[in-house]
C-alpha cells in the first residue's frame, strides 16, 4: 500500500510549497512533539494549527497546512478528524485538480485504516485516479507531466486492485464464519439475515471519463423534526438564531437580532414521514442555511453523482446563486437533453464551462458548453444531501 507520506510529496510535484517560515515552525514544534510521545502537547498544537489555518488567506497553504494535522491525527490515531480536515482541504482545493487528487488518495488512505470505513476509502480512491486521468487527458499539459500523470493512474490502480483483493478475503471470511455459525445453530423459529455485500458488488477502476446525467423531480409535503439524537456520520443543518433577549419592539436598527446566543441545529429531517440523515456537499460539519436565501429540496432520479455520495431517492437541498463558483454541484436544465434537469459538478475554465458527472456507471459523459444558457441553465447549487436512515 502506498504510504500517506508518499502521496504527500506529490502534492507539490509541479510546483514549490505555499508554506511559509512561520507555518513551517508551527509544524515543525507539532512534529517534533509527536516524535518525543508528547501526544497531549501534539494534540494541543494541533489544535492551534488549525485554529492559525482558518486565518491564512492563502488556500493553497491552508490546504499544505491542514494535510500536515491530517497526518499528525491519524498518527494520533484519530481518524475522525484526520478525516474531517482532508475533506475541509478538498473543499479548499476543488479548482485544483492536482492538488484534490492527492488529497482524496490522502483521505482513502485514512478511511482504510477503519475496517466500517474501508469500501468509503474505495469512493475516495476512485475520484484520485479520475481526477489524475482527467489530467493525463488534457491537451495542453506539458509531456512530461502526461507520462508521470498516466503511470501514477497505474500505481494507483494497482494498488486499488489489492485493496478490492483484500475486501474480498475479508468478506469471504465474515461470510465462512456465519455459514460456520449457522451449521451448528439450533433455531426454533426463522430468523431473517441481511446478506453481507461482497467484493464484486465494488465497481472495477476504469479510467474512461467520468459519466452524466441524474434527473431529479421536486418533492412535495416536506417538513423539520427537532430533538434527535447526533449520529457521527450526519452533518448539521444550522437554521434560526436562538435569543437570550430582544430590544422591546424590534430587532434593533439593522433588522437582525444583536443578541444572539446560539443557532437551531438539526441532524436529521423527516420527508412524508420517514426520516433523512444530513450530508454537506462541501467538506464542511455545518451547514448554515439562512432562512432569507432561496432554497428547495428535490429528490433525485438517477446515478450521475453516485460517486459524490449522491444516490437514487436521496434528496438534496438547492441554494439559488446568481453564478456557481468552480466544483460547486449544480442542478442543471440542458436543453433538448432533459428538461426536468439534472446534478452535475460545475467547472469553469477560461471560455470553457462543464457539466461534469461522477458515477460508476459509464454511460454518463460530461457536457462542454462555451457559457452559461448557450444550451443549459442553472437552476440552484447543491449545499446538502439527505440521505434515508
């Protein structure tokens, strides 16, 4: 398996660190803490790290900075959060193809480390080859950047294909146990089972680009639920602020409230009855939604985005934006291809505008427009994903 340290050094492979002397002395003190067992005086830098990361202005050395803490949690051997930072440092660096290629391969390498978490880091694995072979395909990439582009998709793969290898033992042997456990099982009733998935339900790697097209439909009847309980692998939807007290008769001069002590939080919702659990679309724990913007829930049809953790019959809740930034995932209308509208990761490149899918299905190919309503038009940016529990 190739080392988190490994990729690491790729991240600047074309160009110099964004690292400057005094981000560079706070990882050094962190590391050179971690080295000497000082897991608390780590941890705590660590924790200042992050805290310095979030006012640097610089993304390009916010993400150097925040795959320096990834590394130190999971040596840590807190793989939640080592997770949570490369998904902040993806979002950070989503227009940078390179640079999020590293960084999934990073967080796949992490999710590996937890048995739950395993076919998750096959996800993560399959966006790095893709975003490095979307690389080794483009025409004006120097060649010697092509070659290293398109043998590192190899590696990758190879290692991808130990990984699937590994599952596959792994369950075959779960699977052996049970049937093992069963033989000498007394029953006096039937007793339902669940089958474990096995390796070939895991899509080979292909290296073809990636796919289109997820139609979605607006729900309707949709309402909140509060007072539940926080699951780890849900997100936060934040929505009206919580006063300790109001100025008599009005919220003050601006309109807003000046006293605000907290936010409203959910971690799950309920549609026509049946709850949904939260998932931000951008790396980040909490979702603010305010009230004032513009925004709708509709559900999904298709599998353009499966690889975005975006399934048949999820929902996701759409933000209405003048104009979307680079990576964001947009519900789209492409004209005389499907007028309900379709997910799609938006990317922008100086004349260029494209309609990207992420599946494993490949009958999904991207759509190449030279601007926004010369052949589709954008309906709303995804900011979260529910998903049924």
């Amino acid at each position: 398996m190739i080392s988190y340290e490994q990729v690491y050094s790729w991240l600047n492979k074309f160009e110099s660190t964004h690292l400057r002397p005094s981000s560079n002395a706070l990882i050094s003190h962190m590391k050179t803490a971690l080295e000497a067992g000082h897991a608390t005086e780590a941890a705590g830098l660590l924790q200042q790290l992050k805290d310095y990361a979030c006012k640097l202005r610089d993304d390009a050395e916010v993400v150097e900075v925040f795959l320096e803490c990834a590394e130190t949690a999971g040596r840590l051997a807190n793989l939640a959060e080592a997770g949570a930072i490369l998904m902040d440092a993806a979002s950070r660096a989503w227009s940078d193809l390179h640079r999020r290629a590293v960084i999934f391969w990073l967080l796949g390498t992490i999710q590996w480390r937890s048995m739950p978490a395993r076919q998750q880091a096959v996800v993560s694995w399959r966006n790095s080859i893709s975003d490095f072979d979307r690389l080794a395909k483009k025409p004006s990439i120097p060649r010697q950047q092509r070659t290293w582009y398109e043998q590192t998709c190899c590696l990758l793969e190879q290692d991808l294909a130990e990984a699937l290898e590994e599952i596959g033992r792994y369950m075959d042997l779960i699977q052996s146990v049970g049937k093992r456990e069963d033989d000498f099982a007394v029953r006096s009733e039937p007793v339902s089972t669940t089958p474990l998935p096995s390796a070939s339900t895991l899509t080979p790697v292909s290296s073809t680009p990636l796919p289109s097209a997820s139609a979605v439909t607006h729900s309707s009847n949709t309402f909140l639920e509060i007072g539940s309980t926080l699951t780890q692998s849900a997100d936060i939807l934040q929505l009206f602020t919580i006063s300790e007290e109001i100025p008599a008769g009005d919220f003050g001069p601006s309109g807003f409230d000046p006293f605000p002590i907290g936010k409203v939080e959910l971690d799950r919702v309920s549609i026509n009855g049946h709850p949904y659990s939260i998932h931000s679309t951008r790396g980040k724990k909490i979702i603010n939604l305010p009230l004032d913007q513009q925004t709708t829930v509709v559900k999904v049809k298709g599998d353009s985005m499966d690889l975005e953790n975006i399934a048949q019959q999820d929902f996701v809740i759409l933000r209405r934006v003048a104009a979307p930034a680079n990576g964001d995932i947009v519900m789209a209308e492409i004209v005389g291809v499907d007028g309900r509208a379709t997910l799609k990761r938006y990317f922008k490149e100086k004349d260029t505008i494209t309609l990207q899918p992420h599946s494993s299905n490949p009958d999904h190919k991207p759509f190449v427009f030279s601007k926004v309503k010369d052949g589709f038009y954008i309906r709303g940016v995804v900011i979260a994903v529910l998903k049924p529990i």
